[in-house]
C-alpha cells in the first residue's frame, strides 16, 4: 500500500525501480494485518496513537540518502530499538514505515510520501527509491513509525544531463575504524552544506575490538569481541559504527554514494581469495554474507541487492555538463595480489597483462565512460593509482594491493584516457590513512612519462589513530615518489569545489581523534585548473 498525496495505490511501491525486494513476497494480508496494528497508517494522527510499534524509538541508526539521479533518490534507515543487542533489538515480524519528502525542513510542502515494510530479512532495513522529483533541487525527508518520526534529512537531486552547472560542492571519505579514534571529521561533513559526499570503503573493520584505546568502555555488542564472519556479526558491526551521532550528522546532511574496499569482508581480500587463503567456498559464504549487510546499511538502490557472493556496485554519476564520477570496484574482480602482497619491487607479475585489478567488463565500462562530454572526468574509488614507492633504484618498493601491483591495469586505463582526448581526468580515493596528492602517470619509473591527471588521497576519518602532519612513512615516500606533491598523515575528509575554471580541495585534518570534540582545520588547499594537470598547493 503506498500513498502520494491523497492517492493511495495497492501493490508494488510506484516509486520503487530496479530489482526485486522482499516487499513483493509479501501477502496482501500480512499487509493488512501490519497496519491494523498501526494507527496512524490509517488516518489517525501519530501524535495521537495509542499503539506504538515498536513500542521504543526505532530510528537509532539514523536516516541516510544517497546515489542522487536528476529525477530520483535513494532514502534509507533501518530500525533498531537498541543498537548494542542482539538484530538492534527487534522482534520479528512486519514493520510499516512511513516516508516523507518534502521542499521545505517544516514539512509544510510534502512532494511525495509512501509506506515500506522494514523486515527481518533485510535486517530491518529500508531503501525508497523516489521518483519524479525535480533536478537540481534541495528536499527534507523524515520516515514515521507509530508515534515516532525521525530525524530529519536533507538531500538534493543531481542536474539535468547536459544541465549546465557552475559549481558542485562534494567530499570524499574513507577508513573510520571506530576503535582507533572518534569521528569529530563527520560534524564538519555535517556543517558543510555539501552536494554530495563520496564514502570510497572501509566503512567498518572486521576485526574483532579489544576494549581499549580511544573507546574503551563505550557500548558494543557482544559481537564486536570477534572477528566479523556471519551476517549477523557484520549487521551488529554496521549499528554499532551508525550508532555514532557525527557518522548520523553527516549522512543527515547530504546524499553520500557509497562504494567498499576490503574491511567490509576482510583485509585485503581478492575475488574469492581471502587474506588467510580459506577454503574459497567458505570464502564467498562469508562475502555473501557481508554484501548483504553492507547492502542492508548503505542508502544505495535496490537493484544492488547482492545475489549470493556477487553484488554489482560499480556505477556512474553525471552531474550537468560539469563532471562524471565513476564510482569503482577494485575487490571483486581483481588478480590475486603479486608477490605475495605487502611490498615489493615492480617485477615481471606486477606487469603481466593478464592481471587486473577491475576485472576485463569494468574496465571496458572505465573506457567507454571517458567518451563523456563533462568538462571533468572522476575516478572514485578505493586505493591509489600512483605509486607511492618507499626507496630509489634497487631498493625501489611499492605495494601490491593497490594499481602499483596491477601496472597492465593503469596503463590500459591512462592510456585508453589519452586515446579519446580526455580532459581533465582525476582520481579520488582512500585506504592509505593519509593525505597524498600526486601526478597521475603511465609509468612512475620513467620521469619523462606525460602527466595525465591529479589524483588525491583523501586520509582516514580515524583509523590509524592520530597520526601527524609529517610521519616516517610519509617522508619516505616524499622521497622515493618525486611526483608526490603533498602528503600528510593527520586524520580527516578532503572538501572540494568543482567549477568549469577548476578543482578547489581543501585537506580538512584533526590534530586528534584520541579524544573527542576536536576541531577540524585546513592543511592545505589544492587546485588544478581546467585543461592542464598542474597541482597549485597552498
């Protein structure tokens, strides 16, 4: 049953698209049978209800909107009573949830409303993919259940294609283990007014928390004593992580596109190998697993619904005539890491062609997107192309989990850039727990090679504990990388601003995490003009 206005439609929810969801499994009576016990689904005020279900405020994981459309968006929550128990502490059963967009922040405009059901199959949670809203547009939305409503959030569509567009004001993000630090970066996110927020993986840690460091004594589920490994481990690690109010702020406060590295399954796992080579069928059980849970708490649409073990999350984003984000899937369908992981010298297996870090259909789709007309042409996704070598000629390392391990990888992608006379290519990403500004090249052991681009890794929100401006690891890149710009390894988010004349970033760090409500500052400012990959730093 779904409601717009004064109209009222039986059946599958008309602004839902893409993939089935267990709504459509649901009977016409199990329907009815839910809102008899929900009065203000039928008509009755909820202020006025006498019965409540759930009988606690069920909205304490928050609400999220995401993956902005010119005519559409995803809204998310999933509802727990008690994020630290056992399934958020909710009883099985049907759950209708009321949603509402609206122009204004009062609610005095609603556009558009519905119902959803939140089931246990989904962990409780709900994705409304909203249709027939208008370009380029700011909206307020809030879900109702029984006498509660919850927070309210702000969202905006993306511009019409071919729209033309002056400026995007956007983030990106990554790496917030929740142990290592408080997530004070998110309030500044909050209080940014931003048009997007990129979240580019590691959104939890599958390790299991030793009560310690900076949150030792704060609530946790029981779960979090051991590794994540099972869907219900990896759902109590997603409420405990959403259960932080400036995580909540942030996604209140934006549309955020969401992509996953490793963490979300377990460390620096490669297709169907994990780190500690498991059995490969009890592998993709456990990723199966995690692809759910992570489908289940990121406001992402239903037709990313995982099948099993496989989930198709790569996907592009165009805002107006100004850029295109392709947002990346750099685990899935990766080779196995050269060399055995870790560090290493590029060798005869970091160039073997036949290895790839996209797999061959995802970089067929990175190639076919640089035909785009945007004036700027973005790469969102989970580690660094450049290499961040550490020593010089023999003593020359480089990692092998990211695009350095998969040298065949970058040089088709670069070089398929420069075949089509692509503009203005950029690389947005995160999992090195520091800030790394640097040139984008075909080839890092040949100087000559031509500058194709920017790339800016953006830091950790708090993994890796408090770091500093300037670190070991971090001089030493700075000196076996010359094309390395900028480098800092405080904890932090990069806020940009994106025009037709350039890409403004600013390197918002924290002098810690250790301890809460730290202020959040400038390190430095980056800008790239249009049509030359030239770095200004300031």
């Amino acid at each position: 049953m779904v409601r717009r206005g004064n109209d009222v439609s039986i059946g599958r929810d008309i602004s839902l698209r893409g993939g089935s969801t267990r709504r459509q499994f649901l009977t016409w009576s199990a329907l009815v049978g839910a809102l008899a016990f929900t009065p203000e689904l039928t008509g009755i005020p909820a202020a006025n209800a006498q019965s409540v279900v759930p009988p606690d405020f069920p909205f304490r994981l928050g609400v999220a909107s995401g993956d902005p459309l010119p005519d559409s968006v995803v809204l998310w929550t999933r509802l727990a009573t008690d994020p630290f128990a056992p399934l958020g502490g909710m009883n099985p059963g049907v759950v209708p949830v009321q949603w509402q967009i609206a122009a204004d922040e009062k609610f005095g405009r609603i556009v558009t409303q519905g119902v959803e059901l939140a089931t246990k199959f989904d962990g409780w949670s709900v994705h409304v993919d909203v249709e027939g809203l208008e370009p380029a547009r700011e909206y307020f939305y809030r879900f109702l259940v029984g006498a509660h409503a919850s927070t309210v959030g702000r969202t905006k569509t993306a511009p019409a294609p071919g729209q033309s567009l002056g400026r995007l004001d956007f983030a990106w993000a990554s790496c917030q283990k929740w142990e290592d630090g408080f997530f004070d970066a998110y309030k500044d996110v909050a209080s940014s007014n931003l048009d997007v927020v990129f979240f580019l993986g590691d959104y939890i840690y599958e390790y299991a928390i030793k009560d310690e460091g900076a949150r030792a004594g704060k609530a946790r589920p029981d779960s979090a004593a051991r590794e994540t490994m099972v869907l219900n481990d990896y759902r109590d690690r997603y409420a405990m992580y959403k259960a932080d109010e400036n995580l909540a702020a942030a996604h209140a406060s934006a549309p955020f596109v969401t992509t996953f590295d490793d963490h979300e399954v377990d460390n620096n796992w490669a297709s169907q190998i994990s780190q500690d080579d498991d059995d490969p069928k009890q592998f993709l059980l456990r990723r199966a697993d995690a692809f759910k849970a992570w489908w289940e708490n990121m406001p992402v649409r239903a037709n990313l619904r995982p099948s099993g073990p496989d989930m198709k999350v790569y996907r592009r984003f165009s805002f107006g005539d100004l850029v295109d984000f392709s947002v990346l899937d750099t685990r899935q369908y990766r080779s196995d890491q050269a060399n055995g992981d870790g560090e290493h010298a590029q060798n005869a297996e970091t160039a073997d062609p036949s290895r790839t870090i996209t797999g061959a259909e995802q970089e067929q789709w990175i190639l076919d997107g640089f035909s785009s007309p945007s004036k700027w042409n973005f790469l969102a996704h989970q580690t660094v192309i450049s290499d961040l070598a550490r020593g010089l000629d023999a003593d020359r390392k480089v990692g092998m989990d990211p695009w350095s391990g998969y040298e065949a990888s970058r040089h088709r992608i670069l070089d398929g850039a420069r075949d089509r006379g692509t503009n203005n290519v950029a690389s947005i990403v995160g999992d090195i727990h520091r800030t790394i500004v640097s040139e984008l090249r075909r080839d890092y052991q040949d100087q000559v090679s031509p500058v194709v681009g920017v790339e800016i890794a953006t830091t950790s929100i708090a993994s890796g504990k408090d770091g500093a401006d300037v670190d070991t690891t971090g001089a030493a890149i700075a000196h076996g990388s010359p094309h390395v710009k900028f480098g800092n390894a405080r904890r932090g988010y990069l806020r940009a601003s994106l025009t037709p004349s350039e890409w403004r970033s600013e390197v918002r760090v924290l002098d810690a995490v250790s301890t809460p409500g730290n202020a959040v500052r400038t390190a430095a400012t980056v800008t790239v003009p249009d049509g030359s990959p030239e770095i200004d730093l300031r």
